[in-house]
C-alpha cells in the first residue's frame, strides 16, 4: 500500500469520525430511577440534555435521597451515551485492523 493511498483513506476517516461524532450529538438515550420519578436525557456524546423530577419524589425533609436519584440517573444516561458512541465510533472502524487499544 503506497503512502498517498493510507493518508486519503486517513483523511476519509477522519471526515467520517467528525459526521459520527454529530450523529452521536444528535441522538439521545435516557435513564431514570425510581420508576420513573427522576428521567435523565442524554446524548450520544456524553452531554446531559434535561432531567425531570416527578415533584411526588421531592421531600424537603430528605433531600439527600432525590440528590442520589438525581446522580444515579445521570450516571447511568452517561454510561449509555458512551455506549451507544463506542458501539457507533466500533462499527467505524471495525475494518481498519486497529491494534488493540486504539480502536473504540
């Protein structure tokens, strides 16, 4: 494989990853706890978009619990925009016989 050749496929993998990158941004996952008290939406890219409280979950009197539900549904749309990327960012270069570690 001649070097012009790998820096065009490079190139063309690169425009691909940034089109993937706004696809992830666009698409969005959620989690929530407590059946549904606390909902987080996440996207694809990692980022928090909204987080809804049913107010029957908010107690003054205990506000750390509804601070755990809060961080727990946060944790979890996270872990799942990460997922749906690495899964995206793995189909993309599934072909390219990465070493290990350097694909997604």
């Amino acid at each position: 494989m001649n070097i012009a050749k790998m820096m065009k496929q490079a190139q063309q993998m690169q425009k691909r990853m940034g089109e993937m990158q706004e696809e992830l941004a666009a698409r969005e996952v959620q989690a929530s706890v407590a059946g549904g008290k606390v909902v987080v939406t996440a996207n694809g890219a990692g980022d928090v978009l909204a987080i809804k409280i049913d107010p029957a979950i908010v107690d003054p009197e205990d506000v750390e619990l509804l601070e755990d539900l809060v961080l727990s549904a946060v944790k979890q749309a996270i872990t799942q925009g990460k997922d749906l990327s690495q899964q995206e960012m793995g189909k993309l270069t599934a072909g390219l016989g990465l070493p290990p570690g350097l694909g997604f």
